[in-house]
C-alpha cells in the first residue's frame, strides 16, 4: 500500500537522509556508515533528525486530534497537507523530484527510462500534494492474490481495464492509483500488469468506504473499474511484470508494517507504564509487584527484538540485499509482539484500560491488521518457509 498515514511516519524514522539532502552528500553519508559497523538501533544523525521531526509532527498535530478522526473514520485534511508540507509523504521517492531519498524506492521499483515521463508527472505530485493507493487485492483474489480476474485488453495503443478492486488503502483520497491486471491470461500470473490510472480517469469510481475495527482515520475502500481506458504508456515498468513489482512492493512494505507495529507496540507500553509507577494496590506501586516486573520484562524484550528485527530488514532493503525472508519475518514478528503489548497493556491498566478514556483500547484496535494486510500471518510464514527450505533443499 503506498503511503498509508502511519507508514510514512515510522518508517521515516529508519530513513537515512534529510530532506533535499545532496545526492552526493546523501552517498557519502552512506558510505562511511556502512564502513563502520554500528548496533542496528544506533541512528545516523541524519535518521535521528528525520525521527525528531517526526515525534514533533506526531505530538504537536496528529495527538490532539486522534480521537476525533477515530471516532468519524476519516483522516484530517491538515494532517495530509503537514505530511507533505514535512517531506514525510516523500521519504522514499529520489531527491530529484522533490522527495527526500532515492534508495528506498530505487531498491523497490526498477522504473526503466520509458517511463520518465511518468516519473516527472507523478514522483513530484506524491512527494508534495497527492496521495497514491496501491490495488491488488480483489473479492476473490486475496491471500492469492495472483488470481486477480481485473483484465486489461489491448485497443489500438490504449487497454481498456474491467474489474473491481478490494480493500484499497487512500482510496478516497489518492490522486492516483497502481492497478494490477491481467493483460493476457494466457500466461498466468506473468500476464500481470501494473497500470496508473489517474483518479479522474472515465470509468473509474471509488466504491463502498468500508467501517472498520481499528485503523479508522485511514480510508479503505473498494475501486470499480469500468471500461477506464489507459494510453500504453501508462504501463508501470513492463508488459508482464506487474508480479514481479507486485512482490517487491509486498516486500518493502512488509517492513514498513513491521515498523507500524513496532511502533503501536512501543507507543502502547509507553502510555501505560506511568499509570503503573503511580497506582497503588495493597499499599504498593502496581510496578513494583514481582508478578508484574516480570511481564513487563517480557514485553519489554520482545519488543527490543522486533525493533531489531525490523531496523535489520530496513538495512537490507536500504543496501538492495535479498529481504524476502527478513521482510516476512519482521511483519510476523511485529504484529505478534503490538499485539501482546496492547493486550497485556488493557490487562496491567486494569478497568481503566477498557474504557476510552485511556489509549490502550485503541492500540489494540489498531494492533489487528499487523496479521491480515500486505499477506497475513499465515502467508509470511509460508514465505519464510518457503526460504528456509530453498537454503537446506540440495
Ligand atoms: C484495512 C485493510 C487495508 C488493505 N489495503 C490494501 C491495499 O491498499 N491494496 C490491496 O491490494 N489490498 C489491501 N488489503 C487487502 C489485504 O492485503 C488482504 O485482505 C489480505 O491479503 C488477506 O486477503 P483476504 O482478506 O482475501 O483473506 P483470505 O485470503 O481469504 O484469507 C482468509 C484466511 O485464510 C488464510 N489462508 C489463505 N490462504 C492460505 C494458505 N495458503 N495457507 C494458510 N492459510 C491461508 C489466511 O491466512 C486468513 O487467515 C487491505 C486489507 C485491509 C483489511
């Protein structure tokens, strides 16, 4: 999914260069760090920079109104328009055209020259005022998300797609959208092509806005495709290789859902442990019980090991390192670990956990689709089995 709200921010955290950075200095920068190795939680100044701004960003604007877009399902124009005016919705897409870094998207999608043009038109659009969504999934093609029936038939130097897409994230308020579809079935999943279509595009709607359990403020709906006709060139990369592009997205995101959780994980405790250094039961600090020193230790370290897990994913796929295994392996990992510590965050706050008047209950909303979207648990760990056994298979 490109651009969720909550990706951007944590994963800007692990970014490695400041805004409008010299391209030269930002390479410099990665150089000498890569010569000498440091503990994977030691940021890089520049990533410290870019994980202030973020705290600040998070703090000052997107707190205060947290509850109310809960609350209505829909996100604050203004919070959009501050994540653009930061940079942040711009963190992976290159310097040259606006954004604040090349590597990330680079590593994630070979975009051959043809396709300048596209680059020019959109990469400046997404780094400063337009949001974009990503549309894979469909009613029947989810887990398997190869089966997609979307099609696109070739008329004249134009394809006309027909298909109804499922789940899109932004979809009510991308200016543009990724559409897979299959352009010749007759060769299975490498009949697959990714498509841009601009929202204004004849023939495309937005569908049903779906309500959903946690996640609210960020807008998930279906897109109806009808006889929306696309000139060749909006082709992304090429004819046939939408899988391939579909794969590396999954990848990249993947740990940028890992990070999600992370930081869900780390947000939760973080609000919960106070309240447990104050209350007092049988006349003792809640904190100071064995019975509860102990779960806190163990959340505690599991959360450390998902950040590891996560920061490791995000160094490989910065130095363009194979990252399927590590990427499944942080997603799995980090939602099991946000979902413990929500849960374990409502039990330690007692009642007052249960209720609204305290955060924990929406993390635990929240917490939930680290397991479903970008492939659910059950797929992460076929992918990681899947690489285990090609490293042990003779
Ligand atoms: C809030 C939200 C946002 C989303 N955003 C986007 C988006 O922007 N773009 C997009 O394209 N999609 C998006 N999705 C779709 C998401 O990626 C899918 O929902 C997800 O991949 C699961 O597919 P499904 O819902 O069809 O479940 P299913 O595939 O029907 O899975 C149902 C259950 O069966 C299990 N299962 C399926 N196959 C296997 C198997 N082979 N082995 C073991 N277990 C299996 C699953 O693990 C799951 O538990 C979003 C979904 C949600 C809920």
């Amino acid at each position: 999914m490109l651009s969720t709200v909550a990706r951007p921010l944590l994963r800007a955290s692990l970014a490695s260069v400041p805004r409008r950075m010299p391209v030269a200095a930002a390479t410099a920068a990665t150089a000498s760090y890569s010569t000498k190795p440091q503990p994977l939680t030691i940021l890089t100044e520049d990533e410290q920079m870019l994980a202030s701004t973020v705290a600040r960003f998070a703090e000052d604007k997107i707190r205060p109104r947290v509850r109310q877009m809960d609350a209505v399902g829909k996100i604050d124009a203004d919070i959009l328009k501050g994540l653009h005016e930061q940079g942040l919705m711009g963190v992976e897409i290159p310097a040259e055209y606006g954004g604040t870094n090349a590597s990330f998207m680079s590593a994630c999608l070979d975009w051959p020259r043809s396709i300048r043009a596209s680059k020019d038109k959109y990469l400046p659009r997404l780094a400063t005022d337009m949001v974009g969504s990503f549309c894979l999934s469909e009613a029947g093609s989810g887990s398997d998300a190869f089966a997609l029936q979307t099609k696109a038939e070739k008329k004249g130097d134009d394809y006309i797609l027909n298909g109804t897409k499922m789940w899109i994230t932004n979809a009510a308020e991308a200016g543009v959208f990724l559409v897979m579809a299959n352009a010749d079935f007759s060769k299975g999943y490498k009949g697959i092509t990714c498509f841009i279509v601009d929202r204004d595009t004849p023939g495309l709607e937005i569908g049903k806005k779906e309500d959903k359990l946690g996640i609210r403020a960020s807008s998930t709906c279906s897109v109806n495709l009808t006889d929306v006709r696309v000139p060749a060139s909006n082709i992304l990369g090429k004819f046939g290789q939408g899988y391939k592009y579909a794969i590396s997205m999954l990848n990249e995101g993947r740990i940028g859902i890992g990070a999600q959780m992370l930081g869900l994980a780390q947000g939760v405790f973080d609000v919960t442990m106070p309240y447990l250094h104050q209350r007092k039961q049988f006349g003792t600090i809640i904190a100071e019980f064995q019975g509860m020193q102990h779960q806190i230790a163990q959340v505690a370290t599991e959360i450390t090991a998902a950040r590891l897990l996560v920061y490791n994913a995000a160094r490989l796929q910065e130095a363009g390192r194979p990252v399927a295994q590590e990427a499944a392996m942080a997603k799995l990992y980090a939602s099991q670990v946000a979902e413990t510590s929500a849960s374990k965050c409502i039990e330690w706050l007692g009642g007052v956990g249960f209720t609204k008047d305290f955060p924990a209950e929406k993390y635990y909303r929240d917490v939930k689709i680290g397991k479903i979207y970008e492939g659910t648990s059950n797929i992460q760990l076929s992918t990681i089995a899947k690489s285990i056994s090609a490293q042990y298979r003779s």
